[in-house]
C-alpha cells in the first residue's frame, strides 16, 4: 500500500526528528500509528503524529520512544474504539475482529534488548505486520496466527492495541 513505511532504518537521519534522536532510532511508535492510519483509510501528516507523541510524556519528549499505552491513548482521544490485551492467547480473536491492530513487545538478542511497536492486520486467514525489521522492504507475512508468531520469535511482555474505525462502529 502507497504511503505505509515498511522500515524505518531507511528513513533520513535528518528528516522527522523524533525529540533528539532520530525517527530511525526511537520512531516506531508513532511510525506504527501512521500505518495503522493509512491501512484504514486515513492520511496522517508524519509531523504531527510526532510532534502529539513528543508531548505525550513531556519529560522524554521521544528520546526513549512511544509509552506503551500512547497508541491507544490516541485511537481513543480521536473517537476510535480500542481494545488492550496483554494475555496472548487473545490476541488472535481480537486482532481478528479488528480492523487494525498496534502490537507492543520486548526482544532480545543475546545481550542485546529493546521494544517495538508494529502495525498488524487480519486479512485473507493471515495476519500480516508492517515496519517489523531492520531489513523489511513490505508487508511482514506473520502466518495464521499472531499468538504462534509471537512465541516463535520468543517477544515477551507481549501488548496488543485492537482498534476499529470509528466510521464503521
């Protein structure tokens, strides 16, 4: 799809400052709200998702990334309806029932940690990601279900934001 950003490694290190560091670095939060808009329909301007984000927690101002609530918290104060889940084995049924989900989890790779945001989407019996690695050039096919996704890749502290259009609720 036109408009969606598959990776945010690729974004220039000068455009779309998030607080101090740069989108590629910490962006993909609000990077994971953009798609999420643009999958349902939506043209959201980079600049002011970023700039609701950076005043969202004004004390990190975008230098440790997006709060993990902070999707939600604007689905909800734009009138979208919104569910979270934090029990895995739900994922599945809420996502599906969704017209677009944000999923939140903690990686690891040997001494190496972090967080992710990434925009998901239930469609044709496949749930398919966007922005999920450093190397994604498209759409990240993640198979039949979520839950098997996330503890094949071993994600812990899994948290998914189900959120519907608010023109079709």
């Amino acid at each position: 799809m036109e408009d969606l950003i598959y990776n945010q490694t690729k974004i220039p290190k000068d455009q779309w400052r998030y607080g101090l560091r740069t989108s590629a670095a910490t962006g993909c939060g609000w990077i994971a709200t953009h798609n999420a808009l643009r999958l349902m329909g939506y043209k959201p301007k980079q600049e002011e998702l970023i700039r609701y984000y950076e005043h969202q927690f004004p004390l990190v101002h975008g230098n440790a990334g997006t709060l993990a609530q902070g999707p939600a918290v604007f689905f909800q104060k734009h009138g979208f309806s919104v569910e979270t889940l934090s029990v895995t084995e739900k994922f599945d049924a809420a996502a599906k029932n969704a017209d677009v989900c944000i999923l939140f989890y903690y990686w690891q790779k040997k001494l190496k940690f972090g967080a992710h945001f990434v925009t998901v989407q239930y469609k044709n019996g496949k749930f398919t990601g966007y922005n999920t690695y450093r190397n994604s050039e498209g759409p990240d096919p993640y198979g039949e279900s979520l839950e098997g996704y996330i503890k094949q890749r071993k994600f812990y502290l899994p948290f998914l934001i189900a959120i519907k259009d608010k023109r079709s609720v």
